[in-house]
C-alpha cells in the first residue's frame, strides 16, 4: 500500500484556513497572505523559489506542507480551443476539468467529485456512478493547473486567463460542501484568483438544505439543473427529485436569492427527444417558476436549453433543432432570457454530460435509477 503523504496540502487552504495553519506553526498572519500569493496568484509550487518568506521558513516548509498538482493523464484539444484535462486523483479514479475559451470570457468547468452519486439519466458521469468526494486541494488544483499551465502555454505570464469557473464537472457539488466551500473561498479571495461572485458558478441538481447553507455562507452564481416541469417526470430524469421535490426546489431559489438580491437562477434544461421537450412542457415550466407576489410574478431567472449529448447506455436522443427552437419561444414570449446552449467541445467528449473520464462503474448506478438515492451515497446531506 501507498504511504499517505502527512504534509499539508496548501492548494485546499482559503486565506483564513492558511492563516490558522501558520499560526499552528508560529508564523504570523501576512506570512500566510505571501504563501497563498505565491502559490495562486504566481503558480508557484517550489517553496525555494519564494523568495520573499524567511529563509528559515523555507526550508521548513518542504518538510511539513504541499503544494501538489494532480497529475495529467491526459490532454485533448478541440479545433474549437476547448481544451480538457483528465487528472489522476489515485485509487484508478481520475476527474475531468474542461477549458472553454470565448471572445469575451474563458471558462474552466471543475469536477468536484470522481464520479457522481445522483444519476441523471441523460448524464454519462452519472450513469458510471459514484466513487468519492474530492478533497478542497484537488478541486483547486484544476484551476491552479489551468491557470498557469495556460498563461506559459499562450505566452501570457502573468496576466490572468480564467475569467470563469463554473462547478458543473464530474460530481453535484453540494454533496461535497465541506471541500467545496474553501475552493470556492480561494476562487473569490483577492489574493487567490480574483473572481467575482457572479463568475463563479455552483450547479446543483437541488440539494436543497445545501443550497440553503451556500447563500449564507458564500453566495456564488446559482445554477439549477432542472430537465423537467413536472415531479413526475424530475423523479424519472434525476433521482434527487424524489427527496427534494419541485415545489421545494423553487422556494430555496428563491431563498437563495435573498443572500444574492440583484442575481437570477439559470436553469439547465437538458433537450430530450419526445422526453421533455414539447411546448406543452415549456407551458408547464412557467407554472413551476410562478410567484405572484414577485415582480413579474415569478421567480428571477433565465433558461439555458442544453442539447443532449446521446450516450449509447442512456437510450435517449437529442430533441430536433426546430423542437429547440419552439420550447425556447414559448419561454421567449413572456419575456424570459432562454439561451440555446452552443455545444462545445464535440469532438473530444468535453460537451455537457459527456465528462465520464476513467471512473468505473462501482456503484451501478444505473441499477438505481427506479430506487430512492441512498443516503450512503450522499455523504454531505445525510451528516
Ligand atoms: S448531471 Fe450532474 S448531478 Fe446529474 S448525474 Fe451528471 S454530474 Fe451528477
């Protein structure tokens, strides 16, 4: 068996979490900020070359803490720019993270688990089922990679790459929260990498006490991956829908925008061949989103329609082009912001749902479509 590694691994400590680790080791707060500058902002791993920490410290360092990168198995790059990374996170497990570069932004999509308990049935992640959680260090070594890699790769040293981060990887992020929330912390800090409230985004497929917790905690972009207008048919296409039903779903939304006021829930809506996509249920989306009382009468959002990615094991098809179109005009005429999701990526597997990397199929998941999600599985939301 491989020997654990007992050094800290600093990747997974927010500033706070830092400052706490160096004051355990007799350093003051502002050697930690100089640490997590290096680390983050200069993608530095090699304590030696922190040239500004006291000599002393540096050759302490090495002995006790970690600044680890996962190892690359492997890279593919799209003709469309989108690059992916497939990291080994041990165990045979190994986790995706997808590089997306557009005019205005360049996003990278983090993995937040080896696999994911949930099991969208349209989901390729999801079908080979779940393996474990990742640690805050892991989360944030994709980002860390992507970032400096990127800035040697195109020849940009120092001017920052990642505009975006969106949590819509391999795993539902809300079942992870204890690692999430540090990632997330170091994602925003100032002297992390600098990204704004709005640029990070959580998706969920509705934990709803989780999402509860984020607002409070660290209110970040909210997406909701939604599929489906109705219990009947959510319960069918993801499993959690049956311990968190729609109903339930929309009121923490909308409590969720309570700690973001000016923001709005995107929706993902998956398109699903004569599944889930007639006008009928655009129709019926809009009585899900109904609040009276708010302005408008519903809750603040906007619908980003996904074309499947068809999978063999899923039998479900992608909905035709015009199918799209309809749905999305139905939502259109009342003046909702509904988006028609570019697909990205096609040619290396790097589009939505389609992050199944090497993790095996430890759980059959699919075995479990027709059962409630056991709470085993949910190791966050069952504590
Ligand atoms: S869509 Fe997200 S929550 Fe659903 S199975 Fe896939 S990774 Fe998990």
């Amino acid at each position: 068996m491989e020997a654990q590694d007992a050094r800290t691994p600093l990747l997974g400590l927010d500033l706070p979490g830092l400052q706490a680790w160096c004051a355990q080791i007799g350093e003051k707060p502002f050697r930690a900020t100089q640490l997590y500058r290096w680390i983050h902002q200069r993608g530095v791993a090699d304590f030696a070359q922190m040239s500004d920490l006291a000599q002393s410290l540096r050759s302490r360092l090495p002995d006790i803490a970690v600044v680890a990168p996962l190892p690359v198995i492997s890279e593919q790059a799209s003709t469309d720019g989108t690059i992916k990374w497939l990291f080994d996170v041990g165990g045979g497990d190994a986790v995706e993270a997808v590089y997306i570069p557009e005019d205005d932004r360049a996003t990278l999509c983090v993995s937040s688990q080896a696999g994911c308990a949930v099991g969208c049935r349209f989901c390729s992640t999801g079908y080979q089922g779940f393996s474990r959680n990742l640690s805050s260090a892991e989360i944030v070594a994709q980002l860390w990679w992507a970032e400096h890699h990127l800035r040697q790769r195109l020849g940009r040293p120092g001017e920052r790459i990642i505009s975006n981060v969106v949590m819509m990887g391999m795993g539902e992020p809300l079942q992870n929260y204890s690692a999430l929330v540090p990632a997330l912390r170091t994602m925003l800090s100032d002297h992390g990498y600098g990204l704004s409230r709005r640029r990070v985004t959580v998706s969920t497929s509705g934990v709803v006490p989780m999402m509860d917790r984020l607002g409070q905690d660290c209110p970040t972009a909210l997406a909701v991956s939604l599929h489906a207008p109705n219990d009947a048919l959510r319960d069918d296409l993801v499993p959690l829908n049956r311990k968190y039903p729609l109903a339930e779903l929309m009121a923490a939304c909308r409590r969720y925008l309570e700690f973001a006021p000016r923001d709005f829930i995107t929706f993902e809506y998956c398109m699903l061949d004569g599944v889930n996509d007639s006008e009928a249920h655009a129709r019926e989306l809009l009585d899900a989103i109904r609040m009276p009382d708010l302005p408008h009468g519903r809750l603040p959002c906007k619908f980003n329609l996904i074309p499947f990615n068809p999978f063999t094991q899923s039998g479900l098809r992608r909905s035709p082009r015009e199918r799209v179109l309809a749905f999305a005009q139905v939502l259109q005429d009342t003046g909702l912001v509904t988006t028609v999701r570019k697909t990205r990526g096609d040619d290396i597997d790097a589009a939505c749902g389609q992050l199944a990397g090497e993790v095996q199929d430890r759980t059959r998941v699919h075995l479990r479509w027709q059962e409630p999600v056991p709470k085993t599985l949910q190791p966050e939301v069952s504590r």
